[in-house]
C-alpha cells in the first residue's frame, strides 16, 4: 500500500501495487508500540490508522491537536510516539510538540506536513522534533521513520 497525500486537497489517496502487496514483513519495518496519529482531516485518519496498524501499531487518533493534547494530559506515560500533522486549525502542530515535551520530555514526535511556512526540517531537528517528514509519503518511508525514531 502507498499512501499518497495531496496539500491541495488535503485527503488521502490509497494506491495499491503488486510490488507492495509482495513486500514481506522484512523489507517494511514494523513494530508494536503505542502511536498518537493527529490530523484533522478525516479521510487520513482513517487511512494512517489502517496503515500503521497493519505494520502492527496500537494506535489512537484524534482529529484536532486540542483532542490529542486532552487526551495526552489524562495518560501521558500510555504513548511510545506522537505523530501529528503540522497544519491544523486552532493549535499546530508544533504547538502540540512544545506543550507534550513539557509534560513528557524526550517523548519523539513525528510532523507530517505537505506545505508549512512555520517550520522546516532543520528548524525542526533544532526544536527537538524527532523527525520531519514531507508529504507525499509512502507506508515504507513512515515506516523506517517510525522504527529509526523509536529504536533511538
């Protein structure tokens, strides 16, 4: 499966490739932790939801920062990974980075964006963001993003 995002539209596209389908459990990176996934669009949620939990995450959603924030105040020690989009309305999502390392310092979070003026992938590493990923991306690429993050 390739996940394929599109910042004019902001929804998901779901490409499915033989190539894909023969990929074994060796080629893709996979593992078992506890993921926050934060986006606002619905139809991407449902689809990086699907797709981490096929690489064999627990995995929780919220479809605003604010939700995810709340959520995190009433279990911070429950997850291993925060990955959220950076544009969302009311609070970003590096807003959502600087209020949980206050909580929970060195907790990795993953920023997901297809366009931002607010921050780059050097800023980000700068930040203490643990990884900075443009969108399109691809069920490998999130893959070896997540596993390089959390086996740090």
């Amino acid at each position: 499966m390739k996940v394929k995002y599109f910042s004019d539209t902001d929804t998901a596209h779901v490409e499915f490739t033989d190539k894909v389908k023969k990929a074994t459990p060796e080629k893709i990176p996979t593992g078992n932790e506890k993921i926050l996934f934060v986006d606002d669009d619905e139809a991407i949620v449902k689809v990086v939801r699907r797709m981490l939990e096929r690489l064999g995450y627990q995995v929780e959603t919220k479809g605003s920062a604010s939700e995810a924030l709340a959520l995190f105040q009433s279990k911070p020690d429950h997850f291993d990974l925060i990955l959220t989009d950076m544009t969302m309305p009311h609070m970003t999502g590096f807003n959502l980075f600087e209020k949980i390392v206050k909580i929970r310092p060195g907790l990795p979070v993953i920023v997901c964006t297809g366009h931002s003026a607010i921050i780059d992938e050097e800023k980000a590493k700068k930040l203490g963001i643990a990884a900075f990923v443009m969108k399109p991306i691809s069920i490998q690429e999130i893959a070896e993003t997540i596993r390089k993050v959390l086996n740090r």
